[in-house]
C-alpha cells in the first residue's frame, strides 16, 4: 500500500470531500460520489484512483513519495495520514497509515465547510475590538487547515461514595449588633453511571485542551471508517497510545460521577465535596477520526491558536491585545465617567 489520490470517474480531476453534500465532489465537472462507489473494504477499486509507493529513511523516520499528480518528490512524517501536494494542491492519502492497527473503527465526516470556518473567525474577532488589525487579515484567515484528529473513545462505567461538607448560614440584626449564624453538615452519598465515547486527543501534535473545548461531537453522525473521507483535507494518525490518555479520562469520569451525586443534594446554601472513593471501569476503547478546522498563527513572536468543530461549529480561540487600543478605550472610559460624575455633581450642587 501507499499513496492514494482519488480522482473523478467522469472527467479525471480530483476529487475531496464536501460536507454540504456529504459526498466526495468534482470542482471541476460537478459531479458527486459516495465514498462507497469508489471503495470496497478500504481496498481502491476505481480505475482512476492512482497508488504510489514511499521510501523510508530510517535515520531520519521521514518518508518520501512522489505526488500521484505532478510527480514533485515530497517527503512527510510517519503520522501523517492525509495532505495536500505543495506544488499542485493535490489530495493525498496516505492509506498505510490508516489501516492494520491504525484502520479506526469510524470517522466523522466534516460538515462545516472552510468558508464556514473563515467566517466564523473573522465574526469572532470583529466583535473583539481590543484585537489588532494586523491580526485579522485576510491572508491569516486563510490559512485555516480542516484536520482529522485521531481520538480514543472510552466507555465503561463508574460507583463510589462520596463525602461532602454543606453549610446554612443566616443572617439577623440584634440591636446594635448583626449576627451570622452558619451551621454545618456532613453528607454522604454513593451512585453510579455507564458513561461512553468519552474522547481523548491521540496526535501530540494536536492541543490537548483545545481538543476538549471544542467537545463534544455527536456520534449519531459517525459512519465506518473510509480513506475517501479525508480526501481534500490534513490527516494523523495515532502517535498517543490509548495508555497514556486512560488517567486523564478516569479523572474526568470521577469529576462527572462527583458532580453527578452532588446534583441530587438540595436545600443547603453551599455544598463542596470533601473526600471521595470512586471505581472507574474502562472498556477497551475505540480509535476514531474527527473533523477540526485549526489554525495556528505567530503574532508578534507569541503563536495564537483557533480551532472549530468541524461537525457542529464550536469555536474557541485565543487572541492578542492592542495595548494602544486598550490605553484609548480606558482613557475613553475614564473621560465619560468624569463626564458623568461632574454632570450629577452639578445637577446635585443647583
């Protein structure tokens, strides 16, 4: 196996996954195409899908191949699962890295498209006026990249009791005298609950915390994994062992179970857990694909970083401050107060 580029049956052109259509589309031509009319069991049947093979220097763990379309010679890392060819935008799918032990078990398709990602970054950062205008141009929106990131999803089930401090505190005035009076309580409670899909970032070259706050998917969409998917798009696989991401998803567990149990506590005016003893099971979990729109940016020598779902459009994002700005808004600020003060001082002293 090797590189895979899909190209049009009707007109030869290439072709990329569109997710208003939810199939793989010709910009060329128009016409569109499951990805189960050019693939069978990940094993490329359509004539005009072209396979190249890749050389691997040990030394340096980087692959060579040649671009199916331009025959330019690229050379890429051993996690990169999807690209574009540098010199003639080619798509390319690298399926040796997406099969044997890193085949996932499903994928879920982009439906946001780039111009929706574009356009959600430049509303997000339109509203921020503190933002510089530099930061905004059109020349860094583009460079928004759709990425499947490969994700472990656990399942299993979680018990255990849990000890919590509560307090009612009332308040009375007593002649000259205000008196506060707090009683305190000790809670006990134990449950239980089955969670599952609960995701874990498996590329080190993806953020970990940016990758939870753009949760969660909705796997109701997701559908069996195919190479065809990825086409038009940037691609890992795996890189982060399903062991090293098992302690940070038992903690989330224990935090939901937690939260879960002191949801069912009422009629105090402050409740916090003390201390806990919670079990969490694990399955063995599932490798999977999810669609992100990223961008990582350098302004001013400080990279900012913006990703989106590419399923349901969250968005979160970072951004740097235009101190002259922020100096102007305050003195603005601080000038309509004044105003505002010496108008009642006014008014007050007539």
């Amino acid at each position: 196996m090797g590189t895979i580029s899909y190209k049009c049956p009707s007109c030869g052109a290439e072709l990329r996954w569109d997710g208003r259509s939810e199939s793989l589309t010709c910009d060329f031509c128009g016409s569109a195409f499951s990805p189960d009319d050019l693939i069978v069991e990940n094993q490329v049947i359509d004539s005009h899908a072209e396979a190249q093979g890749e050389t691997h220097d040990e030394g340096s763990g980087l692959f060579s191949y040649t671009c199916p379309a331009c025959g330019a010679e690229l050379v890429t890392d051993g996690t990169t699962a999807a690209d574009k060819c540098p010199y003639c935008d080619n798509n390319v799918v690298h399926s040796d890295r997406v099969s044997g032990q890193f085949l996932p078990e499903f994928v879920i398709p982009f439906r946001v498209t780039k111009k929706d990602a574009e356009n959600a970054f430049r509303e997000h950062y339109r509203k921020k006026l503190l933002v510089p205008s530099k930061f905004k141009t059109e020349s860094r929106i583009s460079e928004i990249k759709g990425v499947y990131v490969p994700f472990w999803l656990f399942s299993g089930s979680a018990r255990g009791d849990v000890e919590f401090d509560a307090e009612n505190t009332r308040t009375w005035t007593s002649g000259k005298y205000r008196i506060t009076e707090t009683d305190h309580y000790r809670l006990y409670r134990s449950g239980r609950m089955d969670y599952e899909n609960v995701p874990f970032d498996g590329s080190s070259k993806a953020d970990d915390t940016y990758m939870e706050a753009v949760e969660p998917f909705r796997y109701g969409d997701a559908t069996p994994f195919s190479p065809a998917y990825l086409s038009g798009f940037l691609a890992d696989r795996y890189d982060v062992y399903h062991t090293e991401g098992a302690p940070r998803v038992r903690d989330r567990v224990e935090n939901s179970l937690v939260s879960l149990i002191k949801g069912t506590i009422t009629g105090y005016d402050s409740v916090s857990a003390s201390t806990k003893d919670i079990y969490v099971r694990q399955y063995e979990p599932k490798y999977a694909m999810m669609p992100v729109w990223m961008l990582s940016t350098v302004y001013k020598d400080k990279i900012y970083r913006f990703a989106m779902n590419g399923q349901t459009g969250k968005f979160v994002g970072e951004a740097p401050v235009s101190w002259p700005r922020f100096t102007a808004w305050l003195l603005g600020l601080t000038a309509a107060f004044s105003a505002v003060f010496t108008a009642i001082y006014y008014f007050i002293s007539m």
